[in-house]
C-alpha cells in the first residue's frame, strides 16, 4: 500500500503543439421575434447561409463573402424551431433557432 506521495512541480504536460479552434457561428437573439442576426467571424471566403425547416426542406438561402454579422430575417416564416446553416468551401456549421412571434 502506498501511505505517503509528494508530487513536487507541475503536472501538466506541455507538448508545445497548439489544438487549431474550429470556426464557429453564433445566432442571436434566439428565441427571434423574426429578425435574427449571425456572426461568422471566424468563417473565411464564400459563405452560403441556409435556413431549413426540420424536416430539411430549404425555406430561403443568402451568399456572403463578408464574414461581418449578417442579418436574417424570418419575419415571413411561421412560428417553430428551424436549422440555420453556414456552409464554407470547407465546413457546414449548423444551428438551431426558434421563432416565436
């Protein structure tokens, strides 16, 4: 049986090879009244933005080349939960919204 351990330093283990973050996008305000907004900030190049409903039909599409906040209006939709893709030369980032009006 081990009684008595003395760990003297640190534990942590540097490897000095930096993980690479994944591009992310964020939606908000979410739950949306019907004007939402994205920010695609660390998205590069060509980006194609859908909205679908759950069943995967496609209800409207907008290209970008600005990786600025877009705005996305779902004013003309009906209420209840929809995925909102952005889709690079690269990655296909999905995110949940519910619209309630």
């Amino acid at each position: 049986s081990i009684d008595n351990v003395n760990f003297i330093g640190s534990s942590a283990l540097a490897t000095g090879i930096r993980e690479k973050s994944k591009p992310s996008a964020s939606i908000y305000p979410n739950p949306s009244t019907g004007l939402c907004f994205a920010d695609l900030d660390d998205l590069k190049g060509k980006i194609t933005i859908t909205v679908s409903d759950i069943i995967g039909n496609v209800l409207l599409t907008k290209e970008t080349t600005s990786n600025a906040r877009q705005s996305i209006d779902l004013s003309k939709l009906a209420n209840g939960n929809y995925f909102i893709r952005f889709i690079t030369d690269t990655q296909v980032i999905t995110k949940k919204i519910t619209l309630s009006k």
